[in-house]
C-alpha cells in the first residue's frame, strides 16, 4: 500500500504528428504530450520517484525533433524541475530512496544525477537492449536520449546502485512489469493507493490507446502494446497513460 501519490509535470512536448501517438493514423492531425514524473511514499516512510525529467539543454533534442518534424511544434520544453517540484513538499532530492526509470530516454532520465542517494531501478532486458548493448538506430543519436553525462554518472558514480529488474515489486508496494511496446527499457510500475490499483505505463501515451486498443504510432512492437493493454484490463483499477496532457485535469486531486 502507497500512503501517497502525487502527479508531477515537468515537462512538456508540444504538437505531434498523429502517426505518433495512433499507429498507422491521423496523419493529418496534431495531439499535444506532455511529460510527468510520480511519486510515491510507502507505508515504511520511504520515497520512491518514478523518472526525473527533462536535462537542462535541450538543444540537440529539439533540433532533431525540427528537422524530422519540418516544424517547431514538437518542441522539448521544461514546465518544472523534479528538485523544485520536491522541495514544495520540503523534500530534498537526497530524500528520494528510490527512482525507477521508465523509458531509457532524455525526458525520463535527464535529471537523475540530482540523486545522490537513491537505488535507480531500471528493466533488465532494458538496459542491455538500450544502454549497454545497444542495437544500432538509423533514425536518433545516442546523445540525445541518453546524453553523455547521465552515461558518465551511471556507469562512473552512481554504478553501485543500479539494480536490474524485470517482473517484481522493486520497494514494498510498487511493482514493476516489463512491457516494450515503446522501447526495450519501457515498464509498467503498479501499486495500491486508496483502495484501487494503479497502473502507470507508456504502452499508452493517452488514454484513446489503452480505451480504444490502438497501439501508440512509436512503438517498437504493437502486439507488446496490445498485451500491455489486456495486463492493464485485468490487473489495474486506475491506468495512466504516462504522456496524456489531460492527466492534470483527470487526476487533479493528486497532482503536486
């Protein structure tokens, strides 16, 4: 059981292409995205962040997005810092015991430097497929969403306290379940809060995927999307998808 939970929104994506949000759809329109982090206390007192947010240069990132996109629309943008959005609670990123991350990519990852503390939680197959081993991409640079400092401060200060995990509760509580679906390093992170269990997972990166069965159009496999979405039916009470700007008006009671 979870004593609290709050929804943060540190970043935000701008407009993006339907293709990207519904497979092999809507070419012609435009969603907006938005990036979040969640935190979570356990009923010992300890306080689990899943994703960190946004680097502070988002330059590389954005010229990709620009050039692949023909437009401006796509941008990266920071709406808060992970450190000032903790400290509203009077909490320090030193206080953070655990930090699960989910994808593997700049906006999940880019401020995981800030916790000096913390175990950093992240998918088995994920991080040999991702960051150690992996597979050549024609289409993104490395640097962009894994940039070379968090490289440097995973495998040099922080390397002995990484831990590897696949299906399993990672702190009493709060689960984790490999996925796919959008990158090799995706989870979904579950736990009971209020009565209800809750499910948070970027196999959706708004509702219309999980509600309608459409897979997400940056998917790494669809069918990996599909199952993520029958897990969700059976197993979780509350979903959230980990991209849908509408989180802030659906879940406003529990956003920080």
């Amino acid at each position: 059981m979870v004593s609290l939970f709050k929804i943060i929104q540190v970043g935000d994506h701008g407009e993006v292409p339907g293709a990207e949000v519904f497979w092999m759809r809507d070419f012609d329109k435009w969603y907006r995205l938005s990036f979040y982090s969640f935190l979570l206390r356990t009923e010992d007192n300890e306080h689990v962040l899943v994703n960190t947010g946004l680097p502070d240069d988002l330059t590389l990132r954005n010229k990709f997005l620009r050039d692949w996109a023909k437009s401006d629309r796509c941008k990266f943008q920071h709406v808060e810092k992970i450190e000032n959005a903790l400290a509203r609670l009077n909490l320090k990123t030193d206080d953070i015991s655990h930090v699960i991350i989910t994808p593997v990519q700049d906006y999940s990852i880019g401020r995981i430097h800030l916790f000096k503390k913390a175990k950093f939680y992240f998918s088995r197959r994920g991080w040999y497929e991702d960051v150690v081993t992996p597979s050549t991409s024609p289409f993104l640079n490395r640097d962009i969403y894994l940039p070379r400092f968090i490289r440097e401060y995973l495998f040099e200060e922080a390397w002995n306290r990484i831990v590897l995990v696949e299906n399993q509760e990672v702190v009493k509580g709060v689960e984790v379940r490999w996925t796919g679906c959008h990158h090799r390093s995706s989870m979904l992170v579950k736990f009971e809060y209020d009565k209800r269990k809750w499910c948070i997972s970027d196999s959706a990166f708004i509702m219309a995927n999980f509600e309608q069965n459409i897979p997400i159009g940056i998917a790494e496999d669809i069918y990996e999307c599909l199952s993520a979405y029958d897990y969700m039916r059976r197993e979780c009470d509350v979903v959230i998808p980990a991209y849908d700007p509408e989180n802030m008006k659906r879940f406003k009671e529990y956003v920080l």
